[in-house]
C-alpha cells in the first residue's frame, strides 16, 4: 500500500472519528446450513455463510519497544473496511491456541550454499517448538522450482526429515515458488472452524527467474489469507534489493521480516515468529455495503492507544458472486 494511501486512510479514519469496536454490536455468527459447500479453491477464502460475508482477521499488536500486547478488548480498536466502518463484530478473540497451518519455505538456490545448514537447524527446532496437538505444517525447498520435502503433518520427525534431505544449487524463482505455494498449499485448504495460515519464507529475497512478479505473488497469499513471516539470509552490512522485497511480502500480509546479524541468529528469526503465532487476535466482522464482486477491499485496523502498533494483513480479496 502507498504511503499516500495509507494516509488518506488515517485522514478517513480520523474524520469519521472512529468508535471502538465495542459500539458495534457483537453477536454469534449464523449457524451453516448442514450441506453447506466448500468454497471452489480459484475463490478466496473470506467465507460467506447464509449470505452474509464474515470476514476473519487475525492480527498482532506490539508496544514501542516491539514487545507483544496480550489481554487488549475490542473497544481498545477501531476498523476501517474498504474506507468504512463494520456492520457488526461477531466476534473478539486472543487467539493463542487456534489451530495453525504453517509452511516453511527454505531458499535453496546456490546464492545461499554456504548458510543452509544454519536454515535447517533453525527450521527444524522451529516445528518441534511451535506445534501443538491440533496444528499442522509442511516444508518445501526452492531454487528455480519447488521441492516439496514434507507434505502437512503433524509428525515432527516426518518433517524434520524432510528438511535434512534438501540440498542447495541452481537459480532463484522466489515471486513464482512464493505464488505456487500459496495457491496449492494454503488456497485449497478445507479446514473446519478458523484456523491460522502462515508461511515462514527463509531467503536473501533475490528473484532472477520468475514470470510472476511480486504484485502477483502477495495478491495470491491475501487470496489465501496467509501471514508470510521472512527471514533474510543476508547477513551483509549493507541491505540490499532482496532485504526490501522480503520486508514488502511480509507488510502486505499481516508478518514482520526479520534480519539477522549473523547466520547464525537465523534461529532468533524463527524464535519470535514462534511467540508471535501464540500472542495474536482474532477479529471476525460483517463489512459494511460489501459487494461479492472480486475486488480488492482494504482493511485499516488501528489501536487507540497510539503507543500500540498493530500489524494486519492490509486488504483481502472479496468472493465473487455466482
């Protein structure tokens, strides 16, 4: 999003002065009909139940010195949906246990040959600290193409496995491995019940091979609802093209990049994705004059605490009607 944009949001949302979620009412969200169908896997995944959109927001608030804000309300927010205020708020949520559906997505083109083993190790302990009964993940390797190590499980051995057997070499197809794995790996999931999609992409953020562009592979996360959460390998004093791509991925998807110092704090990355994944909220909401058209809806949360930033996904794509 534009920093003009972003602007003329704070400005809207200023004018309007925003109340806080809890001057909407909050109610239960409609029962589904007993044969109610899966959405087709080309739709994003905003769900309509008995014609009525609800839109399911998961988010992260931190203070001033990046630490984590647990225990907030929902009248310590205010939301803006495609420039207006929500219809209703079904439901306010600190989502600490919501099942999680995780993917690792470890660059393995020959630029990063010399730290994959620092990725492995950090991703391995990763999965045997971040998942719990009900969670499932899978791993995968990219150069040019994808090399699907570990298909979702909740084996940690399967998964760990599967990341010892990944091997570095050839060129970089990042926005093209990026698009792919959001469309068949997140897009395409039939869970019951809300679940957290995330991705956890480990690179130096380098492309020398794709025909999608970066546009085209956060368009097709926000279609999956999945968090990217990156960790550059770029351990280098100066910060280059790759570190500002991966810091694009994750702003438009609701993560955070990370940059560590040294390879070696590759595992400090994946650490505090891990607690940020147990420190979140979930917003569900009926949107105002909400058309099933296809379009971009944007989607403005601010605390009202402004020493509390918070960290969303900035739109998603609505339905289209059949």
């Amino acid at each position: 999003m534009t920093a003009f944009r972003i602007s003329r949001l704070r400005n809207v949302f200023l004018a309007l002065s925003l109340a806080p979620l809890a001057a909407y009412a909050q109610t239960p969200a409609p029962a589904l009909p007993a044969q109610q169908q899966q959405p087709d896997s080309s739709e994003p995944l905003t769900t309509i139940k008995a014609g009525i959109t609800e839109v399911n927001l998961i988010f992260t608030v931190t203070d001033s010195h990046g630490r984590f804000v647990t225990g907030l309300r929902r009248e310590n927010f205010g939301l803006l949906d495609d420039g207006k205020r929500p219809d209703r708020v079904y439901h306010f949520t600190q989502q600490t246990n919501l099942p999680l559906r995780v993917g690792v997505m470890l660059d393995t083109s020959a630029s990063i040959r010399g730290r994959f083993k620092f990725e492995q190790e950090a991703a391995s302990e990763f999965l045997v600290q971040v998942l719990h009964k009900n969670d499932r993940a899978f791993v995968e390797g990219f150069d040019i193409k994808i090399e699907m190590a570990q298909d979702y499980t909740n084996n940690i051995a399967f998964l760990t496995a599967g990341i010892d057997k990944l091997r570095p070499g050839g060129g970089t197809a990042l926005f093209d491995n990026l698009y792919i794995t959001c469309r068949d790996q997140m897009l395409t999931l039939k869970d019951e019940g809300n679940v957290r999609r995330a991705l956890v992409l480990v690179s130096d953020g380098d492309d020398d091979y794709s025909r999608a562009s970066k546009t085209d592979a956060i368009k097709m996360c926000q279609r999956a609802e999945t968090i990217v959460y990156t960790i550059s390998t770029n351990v280098s004093l100066s910060k280059g093209k790759g570190d500002d791509v991966l810091k694009d991925i994750a702003a438009a998807t609701g993560g955070t990049p990370f940059y560590p110092k040294r390879i070696e704090d590759v595992a400090v990355g994946f650490h505090n994705i891990e607690e940020e994944l147990r420190s979140q909220y979930s917003l569900e909401y009926k949107p105002s004059d909400f058309k099933a058209d296809g379009s971009f809806r944007t989607i403005y949360l601010q605390a009202l605490d402004r020493h509390y930033n918070v960290r969303a996904r900035t739109g998603y794509f609505a339905p289209k009607a059949e």
